[in-house]
C-alpha cells in the first residue's frame, strides 16, 4: 500500500501536465477577494530535489521540466529572490542530471502564458542557474495563496513517511493556522470539509493508483463531493495507461458531471508510445508512463484556451518519439 514515492517522479511529464493545469485554475480563482478553501487529498512530501538520491534514481525529470526548460529556455530574473525552502528528508547527489541540456541564450518569442507562468514558478524556488529543487502541489498551492491570509490549504497525506516529510517542509513556511497537514486518507477526509465556511474551494485529488481500487474511490469520492458542494472546482489528475480502470476515468467523470449538469474540462498529454520494446539483448523494455490527463469539474472559463495553448507546446517539446498528442475538451 505504501510503495509509491513521489519523489521517484517529482519533474516528470505527468507533473508538467498537472502543475501548469493547477496553476491555471489558481490564477483564476486568486482573482476574487473572497476566501478561497484548498485541498490537496495526495499531497506527498511538497517539496523535492531533483539533485536527491530519490529522483536521480528514476531520471523522470530529464524527460520532463529539465527537458521543456532547455527547449523553451526562459530567460533568467535578476530579482534577488527570498530564502526558499529546503527539501527534507532526500539526499542531494552529484550529477548532471538537474542540469537542463544545451539551453539556449534567448527564449522563444512566444511561449504559451500558463507554460511560462509554470516554468518561472519552479525557478523561484531555485537560485539563479540552478535548477535542483521541484516544487508539489502544496508548494504551488501556497505560492499563490501567500498573500492572502483569509484562505486556508488542507493536505492529506496518508504515506507515514510522506507525511512527516511533508510537516517538515511545510514547518519551513511558517504559515500558522493557514496551512494544515493532515496525517488520513484524504478519499474520506475531504468530507468533513464540504461545504466551506466561504463557498468557495479548489479540490486537487491525484493518488498514484498503485491499487485498482484507486480508481472507483476519485469517482466516489467526486460524487459525493459535488452532491455536498455543488459548485467547488474539482480537479483529478490520472494515468494514461493499458488498464481498464486508467480507460474508464475520464469518461466515468463526463458521466458524472453531466448527470449533475456541471460544466467539465479534459485535457491529456502523450509523450511516447505505450507499447513494449525490447533492447539489444531481447530483452523486453517497458515504457513507463506514456501519457496523462486533468479531469476538471466547475473548471474556469479562462482554462480551455490556455491548457491549449500550452500543451501544444509541451507536446512537441517533451515527446520522445513520434507517439505525441494532446486534447483539450469539454462540456456543459
């Protein structure tokens, strides 16, 4: 039950995906002055070295935001930058893997907005020219909560060893009561929170679906979710993979949401094939994950356009091979 380590994958495509989605509903929903109620049902540890023993292991991240960063090469901000937090409890390395391949003097003239917000983001937790700290979700979340006091995140974290991770790294932030660390099954936790006290919230639900059973808990869990709090964004992040239950997610969650006439966007990322290989010696080779998708209920207007714009770039940057695509769809 506790095998999965996010930090085995901190970087990767998938995280590309779902950390520029995320902060594109964020932007939006910061927009208005009423409190704003986060919560993070598989938070993880929050905070990660790409330069750690954990990542350097899998290399994920030099398929993911090291490689868009050297393609799209975003120009380095001269702003002296406060002290960001360490990552805890990960070892740090010596390698070139954290270093981006052949970055280019001068970025692109035009880099889809929500890919540049994503990439500038990850680099203010950097110093200038580096690149080995990798933000979580909960490190994103409160980088655009930051400012203002009356919201609240909640992050669930069920992982014994996570979770103390995450408490320690979120300690660093010395964000008081605005932030809580949650040691529980967030699938069941989340239910005590709905409605909030302001009517407005933001649930971000990504398990790693090590189990089947995974996947009829996020659909369990939204229906319930939207029956208590009709209105809230709800935001499910999930693997595309050769798996019935991977298959059947995404329109389970259409069902759901037009049954209860809410509005739903779907987006997904391929980078490679899902086929296996074999390398020089016969021996089969498998692919690792090869695509993903966000399934937003109650997603903002603004999103469509700008997930489109920005996965037609991440697509052709972040393919290893001829097997790339995206989609941005939805419904009403």
């Amino acid at each position: 039950m506790f095998s999965y380590r996010h930090a085995f994958h901190a970087g990767n495509h998938a995280d590309v995906l779902k950390h520029t989605a995320l902060l594109a509903v964020l932007r939006h929903m910061t927009q208005k002055d009423t409190a704003l109620n986060v919560f993070d049902t598989h938070a993880g540890a929050g905070l990660y070295r790409l330069d750690g023993d954990y990542a350097q292991t899998s290399g994920e991240a030099a398929d993911g935001y090291l490689k868009l960063l050297a393609a799209l090469a975003p120009t380095a901000s001269t702003e002296k930058k406060p002290q960001a937090p360490v990552p805890q409890g990960q070892v740090a390395t010596d390698s070139a893997a954290t270093k981006p391949a052949a970055i280019k003097s001068a970025k692109p003239a035009a880099v889809a907005s929500a890919l540049q917000d994503y990439l500038d983001l990850v680099a203010s937790f950097n110093k200038a020219g580096s690149h080995k700290v990798y933000p979580g979700s909960p490190f994103i979340i409160h980088h655009l909560l930051q400012e203002r006091d009356r919201d609240r995140l909640k992050l669930f974290e069920i992982h014994p060893t996570d979770a103390k991770t995450l408490g320690a790294n979120i300690a660093q932030l010395n964000a008081g009561r605005s932030i809580a660390v949650l040691q529980e099954d967030g699938f069941e936790g989340l239910k005590k929170f709905l409605p909030p006290p302001s009517r407005r919230a933001l649930v971000l639900c990504d398990p790693s679906y090590e189990i089947k059973s995974d996947y009829p808990r996020v659909v369990d869990m939204l229906t319930d979710a939207v029956k208590r709090f009709a209105t809230g964004t709800y935001m499910v992040w999930y693997p595309i993979i050769p798996r019935p239950e991977a298959h059947d997610l995404p329109r389970k969650l259409k069902t759901l949401a037009n049954r209860e006439k809410l509005p739903w966007l779907n987006a997904t990322l391929t980078v490679k094939s899902s086929k296996l290989g074999h390398d020089e010696a016969g021996e089969v080779v498998r692919p690792g994950l090869p695509a993903s998708g966000v399934f937003v209920i109650n997603p903002p207007h603004t999103l469509k356009a700008a997930l489109t714009a920005a996965l037609s770039q991440a697509a052709q940057h972040l393919a290893q091979g001829k097997h790339k695509a995206f989609e941005v769809e939805s419904g009403n």
